[in-house]
C-alpha cells in the first residue's frame, strides 16, 4: 500500500545466461507486516525493479508459520 519496509540487505546472484536472483534480508520485527503485504498486493519493487505477486497469498497459507498471518 505504498508503505516502505526497510531492508536489511539485498544480495544480487548473477548466473550463467540471463538469470539473475536477488535475495533480500528483512527485520524480524517486521515479519508480519511483510508478509501480509506479499500475501495481499499484488506487485512490489525492490532495488528499482518491479515484481509479480501473483499466487502469492496460496503459496504463503500453505505454509505452518505464515498461514496465521494470510488468513481473512
């Protein structure tokens, strides 16, 4: 909801090709708040480049830990 969350770091892996994976580090105080952002939007950026969310909110109430924070 055009709220940043400040990350704790990103890390870039560029591979063989045109893959590139970028992996980022959140703060344990904001695990809930991050992770109903992921489960109810439906896009985000991060270091400038956009992301699809799609199917975010299944996969993430699939999960024992996350589950309690996607449910309505």
């Amino acid at each position: 909801k055009g709220k940043p969350i400040r990350t704790l770091s990103v890390q870039v892996e560029k591979h063989l090709g045109a893959n590139t994976d970028y992996f980022a580090s959140f703060s344990p105080l904001d695990s809930k708040e991050l992770i109903q952002a992921l489960a109810f939007r439906g896009s985000f950026s991060l270091c400038g480049y956009d992301f699809s969310l799609k199917g975010s909110q299944a996969a993430l109430s699939t999960n024992e830990r996350y589950a309690k924070w996607v449910d309505y």
